[in-house]
C-alpha cells in the first residue's frame, strides 16, 4: 500500500555568508510564520561574480513552506538577506500526510508580513 503525500509543500533555498547570519534569517522567518523549518549545511560554493571564479564557505538554508507563503517568503528573504543578490531557487514538493499537515500548523495563519528592519549589505551573491 502506497504511503498517503499531501502535495502541498514547498522547498526553498538559499545561502547566506555565514552561521551567524544563516540562523538569524532562519530565526526572523520562522518568528514571522512563513516557514516551519529551516535545515541549515555549511557549504563550499564556487560561482562565476562580475567575470571571476569566485570561493565561498557559505551556510545552505533549505526552507520549509506552502504554496500560499512563497510570496511572502520570498519578499522576507530578499529584504533580509546580507546579498544584494541572493540565491533563490524554488521547487514544489510532496510530503507525507502527517508532515504537510504539521508544517501547515506550524506556519501563521495571515502570509502578509509586516515590512522588517532592511538587512541588505553589500556582499556578493553567491552559489
């Protein structure tokens, strides 16, 4: 017997310079209910910037969504975000019964977002 999916979910990452900044972006959208979980993986990014080979040690942040929120959430990250242009790929998914309907739970009830404190800087964009 086949398990039950809920197809739902969304998947959205990211990357940020560092840990400090990776858990305080974590941390702001989970407070403001647009994501449920956010799974965080230092990572080694090589990237093409301005002409050049570039390196980074980076923090990967794999962000855990419905489909109602990706606006929002896509908004809140790229006002929070340390880089002027930051990675943002999307894709949907399919998660169990039980899991879609806890992140449902856990994410706000209104996916309006009242406008935070601009974080923007400026780093390059990266992997």
């Amino acid at each position: 017997m086949a398990a039950r999916i809920d197809p739902e979910v969304v998947l959205a990452l990211t990357t940020e310079a560092g840990s400090d900044q990776a858990q305080a972006l974590a941390r702001e959208l989970l407070a403001l209910g647009l994501v449920a979980c956010v799974s965080l993986q230092p990572v080694a990014s090589l990237y093409i910037w301005q002409g050049r080979l570039e390196q980074s040690q980076e923090v990967q942040l794999l962000l855990k969504t419905d489909a109602r929120r990706l606006p929002a959430l896509a908004a809140a990250v790229h006002r929070l975000h340390s880089y002027d242009t930051p990675q943002w790929l999307t894709w949907p998914a399919s998660a169990s019964v039980g899991y879609g309907a806890w992140l449902r739970g856990s994410l706000s009830p209104d996916a309006a977002v009242a406008a935070p404190a601009d974080r923007s800087g400026d780093a390059d964009p990266a992997g």
